[in-house]
C-alpha cells in the first residue's frame, strides 16, 4: 500500500499531466467571451476552478494569476472592456505558464 | 340604625331650606285644583282654578296622563333650576316643583370637566397621530441609514478585495526578489515590503469591518508556539519601526516551549494593530512588547513613549473611523474598533492608560489554555480514535480538489463521503448523518448555499464549513448568517483543516456528552 506522499505524488503528476487539457478549455472559454460578451461564465468558472485548485498542488502562481483573472472579471464582465488589454496580457501569461507547468 | 326625632327633623329643615318645594295639583284635564303659594318665586303667576294650566306649566304638553315622571333639570320661568317631579294619583295629578340650583351646578362643573376631557382627548389622539407619523418617518429614515450603511460596508468590502489581490502580488514577488538582489537593493525593497504589509494590513481591517456583525468573523483557536509567535509579530513590525528610528522591544516572560490554544491569526491581528498604533504614534524612543502568560490567560501590553492620549481620544478611540482631531496621523480609525470586537468575540480584555505627552500603554488579555506535551499527544492519540468513527462528506465539483481533500481526511483517520454537488448532498443527508460537512460554493445542478438552506431546512445540524476561492461573501455577507459554522479559504491549507476538523469534531463531541 502506497504511503501519503507517494498518494501526493501521484495525484500531483496526474494533475500535472491535465493541466493541458486545462489549457485548452479555458481558450475555449476565453474565445467564446470574446465572440459573446454575454458568455463569460464558462471562463469565470474555469478559472475559478484553476485558483483553487492549483494552489493545492503547488503551482501557486498559476493560482495567483488565475484569482488576478477572477478579480478582473469581477470589475467588468466585458473582457473586450476597458480592461480588455490587461485581461488578455494576464490570460497569455496564465496559458504560457499553464504550458510550463505541464513540461 | 335609625335617626333620632330631633335630627330628622334639622334634617327635614335642612332639605326644605335647600330645596324649596312647592307644588300643585290638577285634574285628568289639567286643571288647576290647587297650588302652594311660594310657586310663584319660580315665576309661575297668573294660575286661576279650574283652569286648564298646560300654558302656565308648559312641561305639561304632552304628558301621558297616569305616568309618574321625573323631568331632568329645567330653567323656571323666573330662570331658577328646578326639578320637576309629576305623581298621578287616582284622578288627581300632584307636581312637586324644587330648587335644583346646587345640583345644577355640579351638573354644570361635570359637564364642563367632561368636556375639558374631552379636549385633553381630541388633543391626545391629535398628538399621537403626530408621534405616529414621527415614529414612521424615523422608521423610514433608519432603514434610508441602514441601507446607506450597507451599501458603504459592501463597497469597502469590495474595495478592499481588489486592493488585497494585487498587494498579496507585491508581497509575494518582493519576497522571491529578496535573495536575488544586492545589500543595497535589499534594503529598499525591505521598504516596499514593510509598506506593502502595512496597506494589506489596512485592507484586512476594513475587510474585518464589513464582517464585524456577520457571523464570518470566526474564532479558530489552534496550538501555538506562543515564544515563536511573539518573535514573528516582532520580526513583522521591526521594519516600520527601524523606518522611524524607535525600538521595537520585545520582553517576553514564558517558559520555553509554552504551547497555547489561541487563534492565531486573530491575536496576531489584534497585536499587529495595537504595535502599528503605537509605532504611529511614537516619533522618539520606544515601543515595548511585555508578555506572560499566567493561569489560562495571555497578557501583552504595549507601552510607547508616544504622544499619548488626550481624555476625548481615549473616550473616541473605540469609535469606527474615527481619527483624533489633535495630529494628523494616517489610518482608516477602524484598528482598534476590530480589535475590541475580535477580543470580544475571543472573550479577552483591553485596558488604556495614556495622558497626553507621556505615552500610552494599552494591555490586551487573552483567554489561552495551556498545552503541555504530555497533553499534546493525549489529544493526538483522543482525536486520531475519536476520528476514526467520525464521518466526513465532501461537497465538491472539482475532481483534483476533491481527490486530495479525501486523501488528506482518510488519511487523518476520517471516514469520506464525496458528493460532486448540493442535490447530491442533500439527498445522501436523508439517509445518512455525517458528522461535518464540506461545502464548495460554486457547484452544477445546486450551489452551496441552496444546498446549505435545504439541509438546515431539513433539519441538518451538523456542523457546514464553504470552501471557496475567494474570501467568502465579502460580497454577499448575510448569505452566510447563522447557517454555517466557518469557511475555509482555497487553496485549501491541509494544517488548517486538520485542525478545524479536530477542533470543530472535539466541540460537538463534548456538546453530545454533556
């Protein structure tokens, strides 16, 4: 039977190893709130889900950047707003960092 | 018991003098058979016998032959009050006519007072028509205040988590930044760090304020190495002092290795107010930390050489923003209104003892019970037994959460229960009791919240912690009420939990065996 940190270990690299898929759901998400306004809760829940979570398993700064996102969408719903150059330079920052924390 | 004859008669002489009867007599046809003399003093004159008297007697029209009457008091033609009493008898009608003077009078003063009572009355019901509009008005204008209130606590609160997102940032990339730096570049971003700490130290309390009469504002007290406690909250303000040039002294009588149950976020918020102040507040000398701990009880007292406090300062200081009127020192005034509600909420104490120019020294007490080692691991070895029969479930969507929280918790000894939303918990709470509950917020098919309101309507009352990403309803505070018992923040912290899981678990075990 495997001990806790080898449980930890284990859960960390399967997280780890979706965070691709991850990736890809929240340009998904982003590409459909920038087409339709109207439609940003998809992409406010992904990254909801992507701040609590990967703080859990260590990557604190994708939990960082993904809260800073959430704070943004919380200002203005419109990622095409005023904060539209903002939003989309934290939202490149958060997929590159999302590609590195895959590797 | 009856009169003698000499009194009766005073008395018959009494009643003849005031009331002065006199009457007549006629027939079925009303006319006069005979009269008294005196009934002339009441202005009757003119009679004749055997004349029909209605015109003399006009109280006499209309009267029902055979009918004994008492008329109410009437005006004499001379203009005397009289009464007027009509007593058929057989053929015959006797009239007793009498002066009625007196009893008019009181009859008059009554009626006067009746209507003067009547006055007082109409202007009582016009008063408290008034009162009522008053009190409705007032009553609209509290609720215009209230909401008022609401509104501001919500935008602060608001404010105030924007603000600590990126200041969380600042702190955090300066720290990484520390040791990639040189001596001289350290020093200055030790600067930005301390100003950095200090606005998120502002940005927590008026976050606290808007939580002040919610039941967000928790007490989650935890073991505590109080020796390294105290050395940390010195480490944390030594910056702001050194910025000022004054020590930040630190004289701590504990014994070593003493463990305390405190909440140590909440005593540290409280300490970390208390010293900002008094730094503030000191441009020459020192500010010192003086701790013991001594029967259940942790002292910290605060003395600086400051500016001290004038009486209205020390009457005010309480006072949610208010800022002294006598310096113009930066702050949000709501430090020390958190502070009494969080040693309030601990059930602790604070005295002040401050004149102005001669500094201040504010002493705070803490209920803290001691935990010796011994006891430590009596408790360790209690709630890894007690664990092993208590049940967990876990309301959570997100599978990478969910999947390490039941690692975590099983591991702990805990039995697991993981639902992926609100219907499900629901439903399983029907058939199943578990002994602490774990709610996200943000769930498909039910949300937390609706979850937590059917399973207190069901009559769930087991203890519910949210779990969520953002500080919990900041935003939304009356959300959260009296329905659930904590919120534990994510990135969930797995220390914390442990120790809300024993602590809360240890509580409602008590609870059931007393």
């Amino acid at each position: 039977m495997m001990d806790l940190s080898e449980r930890a270990q284990q859960l960390h690299d399967k997280y780890r190893q979706s965070l691709p898929e991850k990736c890809e759901q929240l340009q998904r998400s982003y590409d459909a709130a920038l087409l339709d306004p109207a439609s940003t809760e998809p992409l406010y829940q992904a990254l909801h889900k992507l701040a609590g979570s990967a703080g859990m398993y260590g990557f604190e700064e994708l939990s960082q950047l993904s809260s800073e996102l959430l704070v943004m969408l919380d200002v203005s719903s419109d990622i095409g707003d005023n904060g539209a150059g903002d939003f989309a330079k934290v939202f490149a920052q958060l997929q590159l960092l999302l590609k590195n924390s895959a590797k | 018991m009856t009169l003698s004859d000499s009194k009766t008669q005073k008395l018959k002489k009494l009643l003849l003098a005031s009331t002065k009867p006199a009457y007549f007599v006629t027939n079925a046809k009303l006319e006069l058979l005979e009269w008294s003399e005196n009934i002339q003093e009441y202005g009757y004159v003119g009679l004749s016998l055997m004349k029909d008297c209605s015109d003399n007697f006009d109280f006499l029209v209309g009267y029902p032959i055979g009918t004994a009457l008492d008329l109410p008091i009437v005006t004499s033609p001379s203009g005397i009050h009289v009464s007027i009493s009509i007593l058929p008898e057989d053929d015959k009608i006797n009239v007793l006519i009498m002066d009625a003077t007196q009893d008019f009078q009181k009859q008059f003063m009554l009626q006067q007072k009746a209507n003067e009572a009547e006055l007082l009355s109409a202007r009582q019901r016009l008063l408290m028509k008034e009162l009522f509009a008053t009190q409705k008005e007032l009553a609209r204008k509290n609720q215009q205040l209230e909401e008022a209130s609401r509104l501001q606590t919500r935008f602060l609160s608001g404010v105030s988590h924007e603000f600590r997102t990126p200041l969380t940032s600042i702190i955090g990339y300066s720290d990484a930044l520390q040791e990639k730096i040189c001596e001289r570049d350290q020093k200055q971003l030790s600067i930005v760090q301390s100003n950095a700490k200090y606005l998120l130290a502002l940005v927590e309390n008026l976050l606290d304020h808007g939580r002040l009469d919610s039941a967000a504002l928790s007490i989650q007290p935890k073991v505590v190495d109080i020796g390294v406690f105290f050395e940390t909250v010195q480490q944390m303000l030594l910056p702001i002092a050194e910025q000022k040039e004054i020590g930040l002294h630190l004289e701590a009588e504990l014994a070593d290795d003493l463990q305390l149950y405190i909440d140590e976020t909440r005593v540290q918020q409280c300490l970390v107010n208390i010293i900002n102040n008094a730094i503030k507040f000191t441009d020459y000398g020192s500010v010192t930390i003086k701790c013991n701990w001594v029967e259940h009880e942790l002292t910290v007292a605060v003395e600086d050489t400051g500016i001290g406090m004038s009486e209205t300062d020390r009457e005010n200081m309480f006072v949610s923003f208010w800022q002294s009127q006598e310096h113009d020192r930066a702050g949000t005034g709501l430090g020390l209104t958190i502070t009494q509600r969080l040693l309030d909420l601990m059930g602790g104490d604070l005295l002040v003892a401050s004149e102005p120019g001669q500094g201040t020294t504010i002493t705070m007490a803490f209920p803290a019970a001691k935990v010796s080692a011994q006891e430590q691991e009596l408790i360790d070895v209690e709630q890894s037994l007690s664990a092993a029969k208590k049940t967990v479930l876990l309301v959570e969507d997100d599978q990478d959460i969910a999947a390490l929280v039941e690692m975590h918790i099983t591991d702990w000894g805990y039995e697991l229960q993981h639902v992926n939303n609100g219907q499900l918990a629901v439903e399983w709470v029907k058939e199943h009791e578990p002994d602490l509950i774990l709610m996200d917020l943000n769930m498909p098919v039910m949300g937390g919240l609706e979850a937590i309101k059917c399973l207190r309507e069901q009559g769930c009352q087991q203890p519910v912690y949210i779990m969520s990403a953002k500080v919990l309803d900041e935003r939304n505070p009356e959300h959260l009420g009296s329905v659930v018992d904590g919120h534990i923040l994510k990135p969930i912290d797995f220390s914390v939990l442990r120790e809300t899981l024993q602590f809360t678990l240890m509580a409602v075990q008590q609870e059931g065996g007393e």
